[in-house]
C-alpha cells in the first residue's frame, strides 16, 4: 500500500492574476450570439468586430509584452 499523494502546487492568489473575463453579447450586423474577451467581439458569422475602445479593460501596449523588440531599461511608458 502505498501513501502517495498528488503534490499540490499552491494556486495563486487570484488577484494578482489580472485573466480576461468571458463575455458574451448579440451581434450587431447578424445578431449571432457570440462571446468575447473583456468585451471584445469578433463575429465569426459575419464577420463583425467591435471597437476595441468598448473592452472593459484598456488594452496592454507593446512596451508592456515582454520580447518587445524595442525593451530600453528604464524608460518611462508613453501616454
Ligand atoms: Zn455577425
């Protein structure tokens, strides 16, 4: 018989992982149910987006992914 048991990792803290939220809403060209990120929808009907201006979260820039090509120690985020 053996004691084994699963090594269980902690889970983290779900506050410091910022996930996007899954959100669904009616399709404004063909009224297709259709599901989205933050508010973000894309349309795989008709092909209709929404302006990513209506997200609930502002989207991440470049400098903020981490291979960003241009990466200068630093340097303060544009606005
Ligand atoms: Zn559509």
């Amino acid at each position: 018989m053996s004691n084994w048991l699963p090594d269980f990792e902690p889970l983290p803290d779900p506050e410091a992982v910022i996930a996007p939220e899954i959100t669904e809403t009616e399709c404004r060209q063909c009224g297709t149910r259709v599901s989205g990120l933050d508010g973000r929808y894309a349309c795989g009907v008709c092909g209709w987006v929404n302006d990513h201006s209506e997200g609930h979260r502002p989207l991440p820039v470049a400098e903020d992914d981490a291979d960003f090509p241009g990466r200068k120690p630093g340097r303060a985020r544009r606005t």
